[in-house]
C-alpha cells in the first residue's frame, strides 16, 4: 500500500498546481505539546476515511470537528491532505486553520521539496515526515527546508530499525512512533513500549495510532510519550468533546466552555 501511495504522490507532484499564500497566524506545535491542557498532549485528527479503515466518518465538516478538538482540550490538530486514499484534501486544513487557535500539523507523504513549500501556501504550522518514504539523508533535507521556512516537523517512525537510521542521521525535535504498520495495517501500542526507551531525552515521543481508550492513554504515557496523535476513536465518537472525555476520563477538562 505504502509504495503504491509515493507512485501516487510522484504523479501529484509533477502535476502539483501552486496554491495562493494563505494569510494565517502561526502557532508552535512543539510548544503546545510541551505545555499540554492534559497530563499528555493531544494532537488530534481530522480524518474521513483510510485504507485500513475505509469509510470513517460519512457527515464529515473539518472545521466543525477542529473546533470541537480545540474546545474539548486538544493542543494541535493533524489534518490528512491526502485525497485517493484518505478522502482529504489541502483545503480542508486551510479551512481549519481559519477557525483554529492551536497548532494545524498537515498530514501527508511529503517526500519533495514543492510539497513542503504547498504545505506552506496552505497556511499549516506543522508537517509529517515518514521514514522509509525516502533516503534518510533526503529525509534530513526536507526537514531542514521545511524548518528554515517556518514550520515544524513530526518525524515518524514504525521499527526499530527505521529509529536508529534516523537517529544516525539526526535526531528530530519531535519523533513518532505510528503503532500501525503502514504496509500490512497490523496495530499494536507493543511498538510504542518497544520504541520508548530508544528515544533521546531531548526529543517529544508521541505514539500515534490505535489509541481509543483512557487504559491506552495511561498505558503510552507510562512508556514515557509526551503526547498522542488520535483520529480514528475520536472521528467515530458522538462529538469530538466526548470523544476526548473517553480518552482523558476523570482527567478530563475542556480548553473552554463551548
Ligand atoms: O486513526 P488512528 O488509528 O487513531 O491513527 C491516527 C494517525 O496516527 C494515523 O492516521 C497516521 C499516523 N501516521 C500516518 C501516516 C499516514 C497516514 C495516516 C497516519
């Protein structure tokens, strides 16, 4: 699957059409996560569907769903910009950068340097890089270019392999592991128990994927992650506030009263 999306993302981008500036304001996803509203931060994800999932969630409003995050506590939203595969699209991130105050991470396979540069056109704060999408050392690049024009990595991780060829390459501010194998689907927080102790002290941890009750939340958080990215659980709750509560539980509380 994984392979067949960067032949997708090739075509993309030989055919990628330059979005105008987006005027935004900008806000540090690397901070937020530092400051969390809960004992761990939350970046959670607008996302409509994906190939493991298929459909997720049919009544789907991206700024209705990234003002409920932000009002039940989350500290950063992911947006999927991806359109064949997870029913995304770059223009719902910019519509939820228009009516969010917390750091917007763009959720894609960037694996070239006009995609980091549309990723900023879009208005977002924030983007993923996944090992394995592209030499280490071309990995490095894109990360490079993305901070020096003003946004923020999450750098991702599945094996232990992948951790330590990047980490022999260098060492991200904020480092994911994705408890999901992006080729076969198989999920397991065993991967974010297995990678904690490998991540350098000086890097946020945030498990990502799989995580739909407050045992998971209790149970990352005691591996040592700094934060979560959530999206299926939350996508498929009554309410993006009550999909928070369920994680958060008697922790719970939301970052304003609407
Ligand atoms: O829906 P979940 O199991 O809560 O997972 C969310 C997020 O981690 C997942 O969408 C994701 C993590 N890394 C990715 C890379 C590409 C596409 C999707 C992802």
């Amino acid at each position: 699957m994984l392979d067949q999306i960067l032949k997708t993302k090739q075509k993309e981008i030989a055919n990628l059409i330059m979005p105008s500036q987006k005027k935004v304001q900008h806000y540090s996803l690397y901070d937020a996560l530092s400051h969390p509203t809960h004992s761990i931060g939350l970046i959670a994800e607008v996302k409509k569907a994906s190939p493991s999932k298929g459909l997720i969630c049919p009544d789907f409003h991206p700024q209705d769903i990234a003002k409920g995050y932000e009002a039940g506590g989350a500290d950063a939203i992911s947006v999927l910009t991806d359109v064949d595969y997870f029913q995304g699209h770059r223009d719902y991130l910019s519509a939820v950068k228009e009516v969010c105050a917390i750091p917007v991470m763009r959720k894609d396979f960037i694996i070239d340097k006009k995609q980091v540069d549309e990723t900023v056109k879009i208005g977002a704060d924030a983007m993923l890089l996944i090992v394995g999408t592209v030499p280490i050392e071309e990995l490095k690049k894109l990360y490079d270019y993305a901070y020096s024009v003003g946004l923020e990595c999450l750098v991702e991780v599945h094996a232990k392999n992948e951790l330590m060829e990047l980490l022999n390459c260098f060492t991200p501010k904020v480092i994911g592991v994705n408890n999901r194998n992006l080729k076969t689907f198989e999920t397991s927080l065993l991967q974010t128990d297995e990678m904690a102790p490998l991540i350098p002290e000086g890097s946020l941890f945030i498990s990502e994927s799989g995580i739909h009750t407050e045992e998971d939340i209790k149970r990352v958080k005691q591996a040592g992650a700094a934060g979560v990215l959530v999206g299926e659980s939350l996508m498929r709750a009554s309410s993006p506030k009550e999909g928070i509560k369920a994680l958060f539980g008697g922790e719970y509380h939301a970052s304003s009263s609407t």
